[in-house]
C-alpha cells in the first residue's frame, strides 16, 4: 500500500482517539457538573440498603473520620453539643466519638433528615429520603411572597422540608437531644413570674420562652470587685428595695401574664425653712413685746413642713413600649407641719393661741382610672380618658393651672405623637388649710381647660401651644382652718360673688438653633359680680406676657427672662385690668429659689404675693381665696446663671428686678399717697444635689434675700423715731429666707 493509503489510515485513527478523549472528557465534565449540582455523601464507610425505613445507612468504624460533604455546600457552621431537629437537617456526631474535625459539618440542603442512631463505636447515620441514592438531587423550595414592609415570616410547613414520620424510639431519642438554652437569672428584681407555660418543644428551631420579660443573662463581674454597692455595674442583679434598677415592684416586670404591671412608689418630702416676712403686730395691748410701738414687729420665723406619701399604680400595657391600655393609680398623702413666729395673731386671730403651731392632716390625694378608647393610627396615636383626682399643668411653666384635684380629662395623640392634645374638666374640692392637700368638700368651683401642642412648630426642636381656661368661682362663704376668713376676701365689701374667667393663651418652649426659648402670653376676660376692692361689679379685661431666653455654654446655662401682668390703673371704675391667675405654681425667674416667689406677704387682711407666685393679686390665699383682677400688676426683669459644678451638683443663681405695674390699687386699698412701683432686688442662690444621678434622692438649699425699693417700704416700711422730716422716708431692712429641703423616693 501506498503511503497516502497509512498516511489517511492513521489520520483517521488519530481522529478517532482525539473524538473518544473529547467524548470521555466531556462525560467527566458532565459528570462532575451533576454532581456540583446534586448532592453528593462521600466517608469511608459501607452503605448498606435499609429496607425497613427506605434509607441508605452508611457505617463507619470509630477511628474512621467521618464527614458528610455536599459538593455544592452552602455553608460551614460548629457545632458544640448534639442537637436534632426535623426542621433543621443536619448531621451530627455523638460527642464520645468526635474528634477536633469532626466539629466543622456541613449544612444540608432542606428536604433531608440526618440523626446519628446510637453513640456506640460503630456509628450509624441515615438518610432518609423517598428512595435511597447516594446522589440526591437538590429540593425544590417555594418562594415565599415578598411582604412589603420586610418582615421576618414565620416559618410555614408548606415552605419547609417535608414532614417524616419516626419510630418510638427513634423520637425518644429526637426528643432526648432537643436545643435548649441555659437557664441564667435575668436582671433586676423580677419576681415571681405570672405566666403559665402553654408551648412544647418540638425543634430545636424554636425553643419557647413563655415570659419574655424574664430573659437571662450570664453572670459577668466586668471589674473583678465582687459588685460591690454604689459602683456601676452591668448586668447587675436587683433588690426588692432597689428603685433604681429594674425591679418588679417598680412597673418594669408584669405581675400577671405580659401586660399587667405594678408600680408602687414610696416618698418623703421634708423642708426646714428660717424666713423673714414683714409681720404686723397686734393690738398694743396684747403685743409680745410690752410696749412695741411700730406697726409691723419682729419678723422672724420658722417653718417646716414633713409630707409622705404612698402611691399604688396597677396598669395594663407594654410598659414604655406603647400607651398603656388601662391604668389605676392611688395616693395617700400625711403632712405634718409646725410654725414658730415671734408675733401674736398670726397662726391664729385668736391670741390665746400663742406664736406656735403643729398641725397634721391624712389625705388621699390622688385616684383615678384611666382607660384607651381608641387607635387613631399605626404610629401609636392615641386617645384616652382619665376620671378622678389627678394632677395637671395647663402649660409649660404652670403660670395659670397647676394642681391635683377632682376632674374628668380626655387626652391624646396625634401624628405620630408630634401634636398632643388635652381637654380636662375639674370639679374642685377644698383645700386643708396648712397642708394644702385635699379635703372631701366641695369647693364650689368649676375649671374647664383645653391646650393642643404642636412639636418642631417653625423651627425643629420648638413646641408651641394653644390653650383656654374657664374658671367659674361661685360665691361661697368660709373661715378656714385657723379661724380666718378666706372667702370673701376681709377686705372693703366682702360679699360672697361670682367670678367667671375666661383665659386664652399662646405658649411656646424649646430651642431655635442654639438659643433656648420659653414664652407665654395670656389674655383674659369675664366678669365678677362683686369685687371687694371695687366695691361693685367688675368686667374683667388683663393680659400676662413671659419671656425667658438662655444659652449654654459647656456646663454653663445663661438666663434672661421678662415677665409682665397688667395692672388696674383705676379701681373705682366698672373694668378690672389687673391680670390673676387660678392655681399658679411658676417655674420662671428663679422659681423656688426666689424670695419673691417663695415667699408669702401678708398685707392687712390679704396677700400682696403668694406663696409659689408671681402676681401680686391682693387675695386671702391661691388655694382658698377667689381670683381678684383688681389688683397692681408686676414688672420683672431678670438675669441668672446655672451652673452643672458636677453630674451630681448643680447651681443656680438669680438676681430680679421687680416692680408694680400701677400703685393706685394699693393706695386706695391701704389709703396711702404716692406709694411707688418700685418693690426692690431679688437676690438668690440655689444648689440641687443628686447623690444618685437620679431623681430618688435629691437634696435642695437655698438662700434669697429681697433688698426693699422705695415701694416697698411705703407699704412695710416704719418710722424710728417718728417725725414729720421722715415721714416720707420709712426705713426697712433687707428680708431674708434659707431653706433646706429633701425628696427620698421610692
């Protein structure tokens, strides 16, 4: 044969061999595809066929590492302690028989069943499957439909592996090494829990925790101290007697099933007050002082004050998680309180009663029930009623409402809590005459109040308000406590009258960029049927403006604040200018610090100023006594600066400047001449101590003292010697107050 003839002949040959390489290569490729897409179980081991539970059973001997390998894995976890769920498949080792590799398995894919059969040195695994090749192909799992918001959903049979069905022993042995968690005390005081075990285990996906709230923890001493008292630890176990972590007793764990808590609060309120107060002396037949000439005496005294109370609170909700779905909350209140002055006549009109007193009174100051009546939206709007005895402050100083009384109040939310709203009706009761806590009786006296607050109003971080009061006063008459007369007025025509007030306000607080703001102002008008002071009927017609700006600077806070009631130029006319208020506590200008403020001024048979208030409205008392819009208004100017010394000390310090708006109330009242609109400097300094950090223990001190203006002095002032060349021209020594207060709570 010819060349050509071999030369084609092997030609072919060689293309024969290339097409049987490429065909092999190919089926190898293919194959190794497959089983990148299948699920292959490789071990040195023997498979043997199990027809009873249609399965492969795979044995390996005891020092043979075994290992179950997807080729196509998803991913490597460890595993710690044996652990066997039908809806979790995987393989794991019994721990007599593991070595240090043999703790890294692979996950399966869903739709197998893997458990180890026995710890004994020939371990077996199954397989099951509905046929039994070493070669699965992967499960086909249904997508569940997206959920818009995304939200975990629960894990539904028809989205997970197929359900087996296992022999006695083999779920004695499922059941035997179920995932459990470690059962750690959980923070805080927790009580006993209320909630009655309802769910079985039956994977170790999902392992029932009945009481959320009592989830433990591991316990963990960070500094190596042993947790030894007032030092911050984490994870802190709590006391019965411990309000200042969570406790059980404190509303931070239910007391029956996941809604119902209780919170029970325990305080002690205890003042020492040393004060001067201009104080007129009695008839000069029965004075202190034998032979004391001057009008008004010796001006020291002392005051204390000792309050505890006792409040039970049973609510239903998410505690601070959500607004609460119903809440009954009570309040018992004992007061003792003890006077020591220098004067005759001033604890008593009677004289025989001496310059002392020690009074006690028991209250139940609060009680209420409050309930949710409805949803009005998915952010947690809200809106709900409150029926009882309750505390409220109409604005956010407290300049014309602050008080606990007897009262009907509906109350909410609104766009996500942005705006919030208040519409409450009070049928007030009276007043213990020292004490100032509630009595049973009727006082006669109707206020209706509605405000609506608007959050980042114009600017983001200022809240602005709206508000309206009605204040009926009906006319009553009564002595109060100590025997003197609180209704109406002792002065001028003091005849039982009505007083209708209709107040409407706009108010504001918070910060515009770095400057703090805080702003109010009220107009009000009614009638009074019969004003002492006037002698006739009133129209009313006044207007209150405060504005207190400040800016911080570090630890620093500086403060300038104006405030401004309007005065009755005329009191013999038929319209009252003077602006009052109904049941004022302002935190302005020094607040409790200030001497003004503080401190109540007797004048004759009246106030000049209240105790906790600005206005000068010339009433017997703010709890007792009715609103009087005849009265010589007020100007204040001031300036002060707050200083955080320590996260636990804190300094404040005021300097006011003070003056009436109008004097000629106080002229015709005292038939005077020419009295004037200067009333003097309010100096003070306070220090509020912490030793907590918190609101539990809380320490207070002050020191003020009320340097008198000419005005003042034409009210207060007296003449020594007495001559016609001094007579305009009354000397009066600077006043003074210290005090010392404590709040303990529980």
């Amino acid at each position: 044969m010819s060349s050509a003839y071999f030369q084609a002949k092997y030609s072919l040959l060689i293309k024969g061999l290339s097409s049987l390489l490429f065909v092999i290569a190919a089926s190898l490729m293919a194959s190794t595809a497959c089983g990148q897409a299948l699920q292959r179980f490789e071990a040195s081991g023997q498979y043997e066929r199990d027809e009873k539970h249609s399965g492969s059973t795979l044995k390996v001997e005891t020092e043979n590492r075994f290992r179950l390998t997807p080729l196509n894995q998803i991913a490597v976890q460890e595993f710690d302690k044996t652990a066997k769920s039908p809806a979790m498949p995987r393989l794991e080792v019994p721990p007599l028989s593991k070595s240090d590799d043999d703790l890294k398995l692979d996950v399966l894919q869903p739709g197998t069943r893997m458990f180890v059969d026995s710890p004994s040195p020939v371990k077996t695994a199954r397989l099951f499957s509905e046929d039994s090749p070493l070669i699965l192909p992967e499960p086909v799992v249904e997508t569940a439909p997206t959920l818009n918001p995304p939200i975990l959903r629960r894990p539904l049979a028809e989205f997970g592996p197929p359900q087996i069905e296992l022999e006695e022993e083999e779920v004695n042995l499922f059941e035997d090494s179920l995932l459990t968690y470690p059962h750690e005390a959980p923070l805080g005081y927790t009580g006993p829990s209320g909630i009655l075990p309802k769910d079985i285990q039956t994977s170790s996906h999902f392992v029932p925790v009945e009481d959320r709230w009592r989830s433990g923890f591991p316990d963990w001493d960070r500094y190596e101290k042993g947790q030894p008292p007032g030092v911050d630890y984490p994870y802190e176990h709590g006391r019965w007697y411990d309000p200042y972590n969570q406790n059980y007793l404190k509303g931070d764990f239910p007391i029956i099933g996941q809604h119902l808590f209780m919170n029970i609060t325990a305080e002690y309120e205890s003042l020492q007050e040393f004060r001067q107060l201009p104080v007129a002396t009695s008839p000069f037949e029965s004075t202190i002082d034998p032979f004391s000439e001057p009008f008004f005496g010796d001006p020291n005294q002392y005051f204390s004050s000792n309050l505890f109370l006792m409040s039970f609170e049973l609510f239903h909700g998410n505690a601070a998680f959500k607004p609460i779905d119903w809440q009954f909350k009570m309040t018992t209140a004992f007061n003792i309180n003890y006077l020591d002055t220098n004067e005759l006549a001033v604890v008593n009109p009677d004289i025989r009663e001496g310059t002392t007193r020690l009074d006690d009174y028991f209250a139940l100051q609060e009680y209420f029930f409050e309930w949710k009546m409805a949803d009005l939206s998915p952010h947690y709007d809200f809106v709900s009623a409150r029926v009882g005895s309750q505390e409220f402050v109409s604005d956010f100083k407290g300049f014309i409402f602050d008080d606990v009384n007897r009262g009907a109040r509906v109350f909410g939310t609104r766009l996500a809590n942005r705006d919030q709203f208040n519409i409450v009706l009070f049928d007030q009761v009276e007043k213990d005459t020292n004490s100032q806590l509630n009595t049973f009786n009727d006082r006669k006296q109707n206020t209706l109040i509605m405000n609506y607050y608007r959050q980042d109003f114009v600017y983001p971080g200022y809240t602005a308000q709206a508000s309206f009061h009605y204040n009926n006063d009906q006319p009553d008459f009564l002595f109060d406590k100590n025997n003197f007369l609180a209704r109406p007025d002792p002065v001028g025509v003091f005849e039982p009258h009505r007083v209708e007030a209709y107040y409407l306000g706009l108010s504001g607080q918070g910060h515009i960029e770095k400057l703090n703001v805080s702003n109010a102002f009220y107009y009000v008008f009614g009638n009074d049927s019969m004003n002492p002071i006037a002698g006739k009927g009133q129209d009313i017609s006044a207007c209150m403006a405060a504005l207190e700006l400040s800016y911080d600077r570090d630890w620093a806070r500086f403060r300038t604040s104006f405030f401004y009631a309007s005065g009755d130029s005329n009191p013999n006319d038929t319209t009252a200018t003077g602006f009052d208020t109904i049941l004022d506590a302002p935190n302005f200008a020094g607040g409790e610090f200030s001497y003004w403020q503080r401190q109540q001024l007797q004048l004759f048979g009246v106030s000049l100023v209240q105790r906790e208030s600005l206005v000068p409205d010339l009433r017997t008392s703010k709890f007792q006594g009715q609103s009087n819009f005849v009265n010589p208004g007020l100007l204040l100017f001031n300036v002060g600066m707050d200083f955080d010394i320590t996260p636990k000390l804190k300094m404040i310090t005021n300097a006011n400047y003070i003056m009436f708006d109008d004097t000629e109330v106080l002229e015709t009242y005292t038939f005077q001449d020419d009295i004037a609109t200067a009333i003097g400097t309010d100096l003070s300094i306070g220090f509020e101590y912490r030793p907590l950090l918190s609101d539990n223990i809380v320490f207070e001190a002050g020191i003020a003292t009320l340097i008198p203006d000419e005005g003042l002095k034409d009210l207060y002032g007296k003449y020594d010697p007495f001559t016609i060349a001094q007579v305009n021209n009354p000397e009066l020594d600077p006043l003074f107050s210290i005090f010392v207060q404590g709040a303990f709570i529980y």
